[in-house]
C-alpha cells in the first residue's frame, strides 16, 4: 500500500513537472516570436505575441517568482527592444502584470530600470506618475550605472514649479542632495538649479529668502565646477554666470563675463573631447544629444551675447553643426 501510494505520489509530481515545463516552453514560444517581431518591424505580430503570452500568464496565474530565468530574460529583451523601436511609447499602457515582472527583473536587466524610472517620473508606459517611485528608480540606475547620470539628471522637474504638491518637491531635493553629496557633479548643477527655480519663484518680493536660495545655488555650482568634466564645468560656469547677472546693479559686470567666457571655453573642450573619443556617433542622433545641444549653443551664444559676440566662431559652429545633424543650425 505504501509502495502504492509512493508511486502515485511520484507519478502526479512528474506529471504536474512536465505540464509546468509544457506551460513555459509555451511561454518561450510566444516571446520569442514577439522578439523576432520585433527585429522585423512586425508591431502587429508583436502585438499579438505579447497578448498571447500576457493571456498565458494570467490564466496559468503565474507570477514573476514562477517564471523562468530564461523566459524572464526573453520578455525583458521583448519590452526594451519594443520600446527602442517605439512599437511601445508613451501613449502605450502596459499592464499592472508587465509593470511586476519588469519590477521583478529590474535588478538583472538595465533596461528595466530606465522604463520603470521614466514611467513613473512622466506617468506614461501603463505606471501611474509618482516621483517618490521614479526616484527610487532612478537610484537604482544611478547604482547600477543604468542610464548616464546627465541624462538621468535631464530627467529631474529642474523647476520646482513643475512639482504639484510638496512630496514632489520634497522628494527631487532629496534625491538630487543624496547625489550631490555623493560628489556627482551632473545632481550638483541640478540641485543648483533647482535652488536657483526657488528662489526665482519667491522673487523680489522676499529678497533676503530669495538671496539665501541664490547663495545655496551658487555654491553647488562651484562645487559642480570643480568636479566636474567638461560638459559639467560648462553647465556650472553658465549657471554662475546666470546668477551674477540677477544679483549685479549696475548692469553686466566682469563676474558675469568672466564665468560666460569660461562656459564657452570649457562647452567647445568637450565638443572637442566628444570629436576625438567617439568620431562614429557624431552622426547618430540617439548618442550625440548633448553634443548637438552643444554646438547649437555655441553658435548663438557667439551670436547673440554681447559680451562674448564672435561671428566667426558662430559661422564656424553653424556649419559643423549643420554639417552633423543639428538642422536648426542649416537655417539661413
């Protein structure tokens, strides 16, 4: 009877192994082909890929902890690979169920990170917005060396005003001083920034507040300045410059020129750096933001600011610019 009973015991462990290995490989099946589809530039096979391994999922009632290491690599590559070829974007809700597993697999998968940030920080991708998450996420990627830090700190509300209610608030100081703190010189210009967006709010109204926030501004961004690399150091040396033109009385003065002219300086060495470390992306718009960023503002900052005007440097950047993609910069 024991004997018996063993192997009946056996026999159903075998057989729900094998029914769970036949639900997987189906699993496999569906991401894959959403995968291929993806390489294909199929979005209705997509679409109908992920639906079917959505549906699948649901009705097996699996969770992410259930779900293979293989297959929970596959549907990573699926959702990152959709949403680089924009077959999902910001008008696309991925479901309560997608969110999970992306949450659940973010820790392996880079990519998972910067959809989850992103989505929480803008309320888009089917994440409901909420910068206490989005930053829990954009620490992660900051860690895990996820997502470049300046494009990470691009993605910080650099305005309180943009902030509805003091969470929002509350939450970027506290992210972007934990990272100042940590010596990173991208969070230090933006926490600088953000100062400063304070203290212009409060405006002249209040002008010793307003004054306190400047001076808190203006010390992260020297700190900023002398951490940085050059694209930091130039964001730094603008902001500086920024500040002495609100705070001067008597019009411009050689604070307020000295800090532009060290802004330009340092802005043309890191188009310079840029040119000479990554010739191949100089041509690819989805790697070379900010140095197209870069060159437009060189080309107006010669000539439009007074101060520094230098039409031959302006035409030289207008045409370097046009030349790789800046198309403003191809304008008459």
């Amino acid at each position: 009877m024991k004997k018996l009973f063993l192997l009946l015991t056996i026999t159903i462990l075998f057989t729900n192994l094998n029914a769970q290995l036949e639900e997987q490989q189906e699993y496999t099946g569906f991401l894959e082909q959403a995968l291929d589809a993806v390489k294909k530039e199929d979005k209705k096979d997509f679409n109908i890929n992920l639906k079917y391994f959505s549906t699948a999922i649901e009705r097996d009632k699996i969770t992410p902890e259930i779900l293979t290491e293989k297959n929970l690599e596959l549907y990573s590559k699926c959702i990152s690979a959709a949403v680089d070829n924009k077959f999902i974007d910001k008008n696309t809700a991925l479901t309560p169920t997608d969110i999970a597993f992306l949450e659940y697999g973010a820790d392996n998968y880079p990519k998972n990170i910067d959809i989850l940030a992103s989505g929480y920080a803008l309320g888009i991708f089917g994440c409901p917005q909420d910068y206490k998450k989005a930053y829990y996420w954009y620490d992660k990627a900051l860690e895990k060396e996820a997502i470049p830090p300046k494009v990470v700190m691009s993605a910080i509300p650099s305005n309180y005003t943009y902030c509805e209610d003091q969470d929002c608030i509350a939450a970027t100081i506290h992210f972007l001083e934990e990272w100042s703190e940590k010596g990173l010189a991208p969070a230090m210009n933006e926490l600088a920034k953000y100062y400063f967006g304070i203290g212009d709010h409060i405006g002249s109204g209040n002008k010793e507040a307003r004054n306190q926030w400047w001076d808190k501004s203006m010390q992260w961004y020297e700190k900023a300045f002398e951490a940085g690399e050059p694209y930091e150091k130039a964001q730094a040396a603008d902001g500086i410059s920024n500040l002495y033109s609100r705070t001067s009385t008597t019009g411009t003065g050689e604070n307020e020129i000295h800090w532009k002219k060290e802004y330009l300086s340092w802005l043309e060495k890191y188009v310079e750096d840029f040119e000479q470390n990554h010739p191949e992306l100089i041509k690819n718009p989805h790697e070379n933001l900010y140095y197209q960023e870069s060159l437009a503002a060189l080309a107006s900052t010669y000539q439009y600011t007074a101060e520094v005007k230098d039409e031959k440097k302006s035409k030289f950047y207008k045409e370097k610019g046009c030349r790789n993609g800046v198309k403003i910069l191809c304008r008459k």
